[in-house]
C-alpha cells in the first residue's frame, strides 16, 4: 500500500502543472462538456418553452435565491475527500423541525425567521455528528450510506411526526395537528415568517411591456454572498487546509499528525449545518412545508446540481455550485414546457427532468469510478510517467 | 466460503458462525418480529389468515431477493441496480398482455421473454460494473433510478394497443396499474392451493419459488457458480487461478438481472396488477434489506440467507399491519418499513468486516 501511495504523488503534480499550461480550448471544452451541455439544453428548452425571458428570469432568480445555500453546503466534504453528501437531507429535517418549533411558539416575521436559523444549527449539530461517525464507520462507502441514511432517516423523521408529535412532543397550536390530535397534518403553514429575508430588501426593476417586474431579492442574496466569502475563508484557514489533506490522502494525512477521523466529522457538521440553514431559507421562500415531502429530494436536488456545474466527487468550486444550480434549475423550470410544446405533454418534460437529475448523478458517480480505478491502475503498472487518466478531469 | 456443503460434522461450527453473523441489528428485528407475534396473539387476530399472506407474500418477494445472491457472490455487492432486470420483467408482461394471452401461456411468456432481456440488459450492466470497481453500490443506485424514470418515458410513449393497458378517456401511454384479473392474476397461487386450518396455501407459488431457489442454489454449486464465488471472495486468488475476474462479475450480473425481471412477473401474478411509472423505484431496498436481514453480509450471500430473510422481512411487514391497525394509525406499519429496510442495510454497511471498498 505505502509504495502505492508515494507512486500516486506524481500523478498530481502532473495534474497541476497542467493546469498552468496555456490555454487550449479542446482541453477547456474536455474540462467543461458537463456544464456546456447542460447550458446547450437550457437553451433549447428555453427556446421551445415558449416563455418571455423576463418571467424566466425572474423564476431563475428566486429558485437560485432559494436553492444556492443547500448546494454550496455539498462542497465542505468534496474537500474532505467524502465525496458528495447525501447526509444534508438530515440538516434539511433539522431545519423543518426548528421550524415546528417556532411554528409551535406563534413566532412570525424576521425575529421568528432568525430564532428557527439559531434553532436549526445545534440540532443540526448533533445529526451531522452521528452522520460523520456513521461516515467513518463506513469508509469508502460514504456516498452509498448517506443515500441510505437519508432514506432511514426520513423514516425515523416520519415516526416523530406522526406519531410522537401531539402525543409525546406538547403541541400549542391545534391547526398543526392532524383531525386526531396526533401527528402533523401534510402542509405546515408558515405563512407568518414567508418571505422573512427575502423581504428585507427588495430590487424590482420594471420592464417596459411586461406586467410583472423583476424581483431580485437583495438580502437573499447578501447571505449567499456571505456564506461563499465564509467558504472562501475557511478553506484557507488551518482547518480549511487540513479539510483538503485529508481529502488528498487520508494516510499520509493522518501519518502528518491530522486527526483524520475528527476533520471528516467536522466537515459534515459543516455541511449538515450549513443545509439546516439552507432549508430554512429554502423554505421561508415558499411559504409553507410540505412536512413529509419538503426534504426529500433535498439531496439528490442539490447533487444533481453541483454536479451540473462540473463539479466531480472529489472537486467542487462555489463557481460550479452556483452555476449548477443556474443551469439545473433553468431546466427545472423549462423542461415541462419544452416537452409540452415539442412532444404535445408535459408529463414527458417532466419525466425527461426526472431522468436528468438521476442520470446525471449516475454518470457522474460512473465515471468518477471508472476514472479513479484508471488512475489506480496506472499506479499499479507504474507506468505513471504519463498519466493519460489524470488530465480528463 | 460455501459451507452448505459440509454436513454433520461441522453444524455447530455454522450455527457459531451464524450466531456471530447474526448480530444486533437482526437480533433487535427478530425480537421486534417475536413482540408483534405476541401482540397479535393477544389481541386474537385470525393467526391463519396471517399465516397464509406471509406464505403469498413470501412467495411473491422471494425471487427478487434471490436475484440478490449472484451479484454478491460476484463481489458487486447487492444489486441496487435492481431496477434495470424490473424493467425488462415488467415490458415482458406488457407485452403478454399486448398480443392478448392469458393464464400460464401468459406468464410463462412473460418469464422467459423477462429473463431473456433481463440476461442482455444485465450483460450491458455488468460491463459497466466491471468500469466501476468499488463503487457499484451508489453508481448501482443512481443507475436504478436513471432507468426507472428512462423507463417512465417509455411507458408514456410506447404505441400499446390494448385496451386493457391505455387510458380509456384517449390520455396518453400506459395506466400506472394495469389489472391482472382476466390474463395470469394468481394463476400460480391458485394452482393446487389447499387450506390447513383454515390458511391456504399457494402450493404453486411455493413450488415456482422452490424451484427458483433449486436453480440458484444448483448454480452456486455449479463450476461456473463456484469460480463465481471465488472471484467474489478474493479477486487478486482467483486471478492467479487463470480466472477472468470481469467476465464472472458479468455473469454475476447477467444472472441478477434475469432473476429480477422474473422476480417482478411473479410479484405481478401474486399482487394481481402490474405496477408502472415510478412504482420499481425502490423496490431494490426492500429486496437488499430482505436478504440482509437474513444473514447475508456485503460480500456473502446463500439461498438460505435470501429465503430466511424474506420470510423475516415480510412477516413483520403482514403482522404489523393489523396490529399497528388496532393499536395506532395504519401509517406506522409504513414507517417501520422503511426504518427497518434501510437500518439493515446502514448496519451492513458499517460494519467493519471487508466492504465494497477492499479492491
């Protein structure tokens, strides 16, 4: 094994100088077909859509107002070296469950909006903590145990809710409540705080011939802007850098004196928080929660996403985040309308959107496994001199 | 690895080794399985109805946990690519449907054209596994449910004629449900059925399934089985063998996929309606968790694992029905589906022995 791993080392220095090389667009449209293609059907659909592009910008704006956060919270454990986290769907429970809280309390407005962000983070804590050591029980699978975690959780999520909600867990508000008085009913109206930040402050521009304006939520997106300066700084930092030792090999990381197993917790605490307070964004957005239902796709959605952008299972900018979540949620909002106005149904469209979101993670994952096992391979021929594999990415 | 062969000598070696394989996870579900059984009891439900939908829905499940042992054998890990073999299983029925068969002519139709396809779909999903060493199960999974949305399109596109299958009103593609009633609906329960106190019993579910299982566990002990087994167990050994690791994966794979497309005909048979559109979604959990919960680690399965852990799975699945029925809502017998099937395969993957990340 350890002469495997002084053999690897060449292979990315190799990779770096490559980087500095000058720029050559076959190797820039190599680097970059996943986002490239995803912005050439974007267009397509837009155009078969049939819809102004002020409406479509406006919905882009808010779905990325909405969705940024719980993306960028997946890049934290691709530094790690944990590949993408499935796990956020249980930060996106423990936003719901502050949001019952203050749901329960008759908070509203920002003041209610804040205390469920302040309420999300310590229970948030506390599941990425038991994430991340379920992670390092399971190394090398983490990808498989998140999916699988997060269908398990949302199984445990729904016995709290059904069933210990109104009969072990006091709740103050009946309208919550289920006829029976037990279990929470399918949609919480949270009505109260919706809109809490987006209404802050508001940027409407008028667009001459259209009746609605464009709304571009400005204090949103202060806060996503905040959160990327955050994750800027804190891969520079200390941790930042011990994050990204670990995520290049956790062998001689830990023979460097990092305690391997402490950092991948703390990078999915990271990251479960971080989806805690994306869901809460997420859904003071919408305006009520789909109690059994809101979370669910979290993980995929944002994986799907952050994907998109050309993000791989071990790289991931907040470029590529936010681009993905552009470019996937574009097609989110055309593809129905495409497939209705090109094959006469909308369901196609949305079946076609399905298939992408799951498509893309399977060919993503597919390759990335196929190119990882080239890469070892190489190594183990030794024939490392030239490593075709490494320059694909 | 396979000690099913042995015989007297070595049976308190096995039930050691399956007292150690059994572990918490399983002892917790068989313990919880034991309370419902009490419950039951004493709430005095009819135990023989109980008994006989176990037996229907053990017989309806149990080749589709089968179609988990190649794959693990092979060393891919459970087939969370289930979906792929589904797919092929549930065109084959359409298709049955479609040129207007009926009873056994129907089903034996749809099982030989679904292994069929299965068998070439699982080829083309084997070379892929083979391109993705150590990390099947999630590419597996997403793979899965790639298909089952492709497959959405399909269904919604494909030019069936049948009136049976397609809308009444003139919507477009094929029904969500297709109903079985007059085409091979419990052709193989019915065949032969008889009651003991009071519990039928599917004699030609049982018998289709036993025969199943003969096959499998025939093939295991096969050459081809064996060499399976080996490349399974320890890829690097069976290599300095002269053995091709790739090529017995794909016929780990070939024979997975084929076993799931018969698999999903005879669950069809037995629940009475074919289940389209987004219904296979996740249908490969509950067959991994079924073989799971059975003994079966991440890199060892036997026929006995699969039958032992179908029988658990759905036992607890039928008798929490009722009781949850009378003691809470009817939601919880859902939740505890859905706890119990991905617990168990959390458990097995955190487990420390060997997992899928050894190669």
């Amino acid at each position: 094994m350890t002469e495997q791993q002084k053999n690897t080392l060449p292979v990315t220095e190799t990779r770096l100088e490559r980087k500095k090389e000058p720029f050559d667009p076959g190797y820039f449209l190599r680097k970059n077909v996943v986002p490239i293609f995803f912005l050439v059907l974007c267009i397509i659909g837009g155009y078969y859509s049939g819809l102004s592009l002020p409406f479509l910008a406006n919905e882009i704006i808010t779905r990325m107002a909405r969705n940024s956060f719980l993306v960028i919270s997946l890049i934290i454990p691709i530094l790690a070296g944990m590949g993408l986290n499935f796990g956020i769907v249980l930060g996106a429970m423990a936003g719901q469950f502050a949001y019952v809280v203050t749901v329960n309390w008759e908070m509203a407005g920002l003041s209610g909006f804040l205390m469920t962000c302040i309420l999300s983070v310590p229970l948030a804590i506390v599941f990425g903590w038991l994430t991340g050591r379920l992670f390092n029980r399971a190394k090398g699978k983490e990808m498989i145990s998140g999916i699988i975690l997060g269908f398990f959780a949302n199984g445990l999520y729904q016995l709290v809710c059904l069933f210990f909600m109104g009969r072990i867990i006091p709740i103050r508000v009946p309208s919550m409540l289920l006829s029976t008085g037990v279990g929470l009913r399918n949609t919480l109206d949270i009505k109260a705080m919706h809109y809490a930040l987006d209404n802050i402050w508001k940027v409407r521009i008028k667009i001459p011939g259209f009746v609605f304006p464009i709304m571009i939520p400005m204090a949103t997106i202060a806060v996503i802007v905040v959160l990327c300066l955050f994750i800027r700084f804190i891969v520079k930092t200390k941790l930042g850098q011990e994050f990204r030792a670990v995520g290049q090999d956790r062998h001689i990381a830990e023979v460097a004196g990092i305690k391997v197993d402490r950092v991948r917790i703390i990078a999915i605490i990271f990251s479960t928080v971080l989806a805690g307070l994306g869901q809460v964004i997420f859904l003071q957005n919408l305006g009520n929660i789909n109690t059994y239902g809101s979370h669910v796709q979290v993980g995929t959605f944002a994986v799907a996403a952050i994907l998109i952008g050309g993000a791989s299972v071990k790289k991931a900018t907040i470029s590529q985040a936010l681009l993905g979540t552009l470019l996937f949620h574009t097609l989110f909002i055309v593809s129905p309308l495409a497939g209705k106005n090109l094959v006469g149904d909308a369901m196609i469209g949305e079946y076609f959107r399905v298939f992408v979101t799951y498509g893309v993670i399977g060919i993503a994952l597919a390759l990335h496994a196929w190119q990882s096992l080239q890469q070892r391979k190489t190594v183990t021929v030794e024939a490392a001199s030239e490593p075709v594999s490494g320059g694909g990415k | 690895m396979n000690r099913e062969n042995s015989h007297k000598p070595e049976w308190s070696e096995r039930i050691k080794e399956w007292a150690r394989d059994f572990g918490v996870a399983r002892s917790i579900i068989l313990l919880f399985l034991v309370i419902l059984l009490v419950a039951a009891l004493i709430m005095g439900l009819p135990m023989s109805q109980l008994f006989s939908s176990i037996l229907s829905r053990f017989g309806m499940n149990a080749i589709l946990v089968l179609a988990m042992i190649p794959t693990i054998q092979s060393g891919t890990g459970p087939n969370f690519g289930l979906p792929l073999g589904i797919a092929c299983g549930l065109v084959a029925a359409v298709l049955s449907i479609e040129l207007d068969m009926r009873g056994f002519q129907a089903l034996f139709f749809a099982v030989g054209l679904g292994a069929l396809l299965g068998a070439v779909t699982g080829y083309l999903y084997g070379l892929l596994l083979n391109k993705v060493k150590g990390q099947e199960m999630t590419v597996g999974t997403y793979f899965g449910f790639s298909i089952v949305s492709l497959m959405c399109i399909f269904w919604f596109m494909a030019p069936f004629k049948s009136p049976e299958m397609i809308w009444p009103y003139g919507g477009s593609g094929l029904r969500v449900t297709i109903a079985l009633q007059d085409r091979f609906d419990k052709v193989l329960n019915n065949f032969m059925e008889f009651e003991v106190f009071g519990a039928s019993i599917p004699t030609g579910l049982l018998l289709f399934v036993a025969v199943f299982c003969l096959i499998v566990w025939i093939f295991m002990r096969s050459k081809t089985g064996v060499a399976l087994s080996t490349v399974g167990a320890n890829p690097r050994f069976a290599e300095s063998c002269g053995l091709s690791v790739n090529k017995y994966r794909v016929i780990g794979s070939v024979f997975s996929q084929a076993l799931a497309a018969v698999g999903i005909v005879i669950y069809a048979q037995t629940f009475g309606f074919i289940q389209l559109y987004m219904a296979p979604l996740y249908m490969a959990f509950f067959a991994v968790a079924s073989v799971l919960i059975g003994g079966a680690s991440l890199n060892r399965a036997t026929v006995w694992h699969a039958i032992i852990g179908c029988f658990l799975f759905q036992s607890i699945l039928v008798v929490s029905m009722p009781v949850a029925n009378v003691l809470v809502e009817e939601n919880l017998s859902e939740v505890a589906r859905i706890i119990i099937s991905n617990g168990i395969i959390l458990y097995a993957l955190t487990r420390r022995e060997a997992g899928g990340d050894v190669r």
